[in-house]
C-alpha cells in the first residue's frame, strides 16, 4: 500500500532560519503528494499539492516543495521561518485509483525567537 | 463563510453509550470524510462518501457507521464506544476527490470515552 513516511516527530528552528520538513513517499508510480499545516485547535488546511504538471511546486505562506523521483522525496522548505508558522504539518498521499488521502504521521514545526 | 462545520466540539460518552457526530459543508461539494486523529498516527480514514448515496469504508471502520444524508451532510455514528475511539474526528470535504480539488476540514470533534 502507498505510504508517505514523515522524518522527525518535531523540528525546531529559529524565527529566519530556514525551514526544512522530510516526506519520503513509498509508490512504484509517482503519486499525487499533498503538504497540509494544523494550526493549533483547528482543522487542516492545504498548503500545496503536486500533481505531475511541474516539480518544484510552490504554495501559501512562501512554503514550497520538491519532487525527486530519484529520491522518492517531497520535502518541504521555507527560506526564512515566522513565529506564525509553528503548526503541525502533514505530507500525505493519494493511493493510486483511489479518491482518498493517506497521512504521514505529521511533524511539530517550532519556531523560537 | 462557513465551510465544513462539525458539531459537537466536545463530547464526554460512557462506554457503550451511542452518539451521532454531525458533519455539514455548504460549498456544494460531491465527496465527504471522516478521519481521526491520534497523536503519532497522522489522520486515518474511517469512512468516505465519494458522492451523494454511496459510502466506502476507509482504513479504520470498525465500530463505526456513516451516512450521507444528503449532499450536504455526512454523519458519523458510534454505536457502543469503547475507550479505544478516544480521539479527535476530522470531516472533510472536497468537489470531486482530493486529487484534482482541495479537501477542506471542519475543526474537529475531541471525544473521550471514559
């Protein structure tokens, strides 16, 4: 089954420093890979999603993600981090022929002044 | 805008006690879930509507039952809670699955089972 595998529980930087969140997709066929962000007592919400049409993919907030096919990779980055961005941030997967999202486990982002 | 709007927000159930979760979304969109959320598990799919008068089962089923009322809402049912279903649920939804169109979110229901 596809998965996406989500290195390091939490993260910790500092506010300007950069960002880097690890996603590592398991898939014999490049999947649609997706980055939602949890903000605290809230729900999810979109923050990009790769669907094929161009590898560096960008999305809200000045987040962006890669595609390597190579390293079957979807890591997430922020040039400068903002004491706004601390969330919970979750790369997830849709199944071939399926209409769902699988979810990493999710990554604590932590931003100190 | 209202978006997905769940209700309750919280909710304290005895085990074996029933309750219906109530998920409604007012943007017209063709496919709803269920998740939930557990710390180092991510969110799991429960269930899913992929239109109005279908439901699937998702990853983690058991326990539980759904039904899509209309194209507006998608209810969620434990028919006996155990404590095991302590957990914050997830409804979503989306215009046409979640790989052509975003998935919004509601805020959540934190339930405990005690």
């Amino acid at each position: 089954a596809q998965s996406v595998t989500q290195l390091g529980s939490h993260v910790s930087v500092s506010e300007g420093a950069l960002v880097l969140l690890r996603c590592n997709y398991s898939s014999s066929v490049p999947p649609y890979l997706f980055w939602y962000v949890q903000y605290p007592n809230q729900g999810l919400q979109l923050l990009l999603k790769y669907t094929s049409a161009a590898t560096l993919v960008k999305g809200i907030n000045g987040f962006e993600a890669e595609f390597k096919k190579s390293e079957t990779s979807f890591h997430l980055t922020k040039p400068s981090a903002h004491m706004s961005d601390a969330a919970e941030y979750f790369c997830a997967v849709t199944p071939t022929g399926f209409q769902k999202l699988v979810f990493g486990t999710g990554t604590r982002l932590l931003v100190s002044p | 805008n209202a978006g997905v709007t769940q209700t309750p927000k919280f909710q304290v159930l005895k085990t074996g006690q029933s309750m219906t979760l109530q998920c409604a979304q007012d943007m017209n969109h063709n496919s709803m879930y269920w998740y939930r959320q557990d710390p180092g598990m991510g969110l799991r799919l429960i269930y899913y509507s992929a239109s109005e008068g279908t439901t699937d089962k998702g990853e983690v089923p058991n326990g539980y039952n759904v039904s899509r009322l209309n194209k507006r809402e998608f209810s969620l049912r434990l028919e006996s809670a155990a404590p095991s279903q302590t957990s914050v649920y997830f409804c979503a939804s989306s215009e046409a699955g979640v790989t052509r169109t975003e998935a919004f979110f509601g805020q959540g229901t934190r339930l405990t089972v005690v």
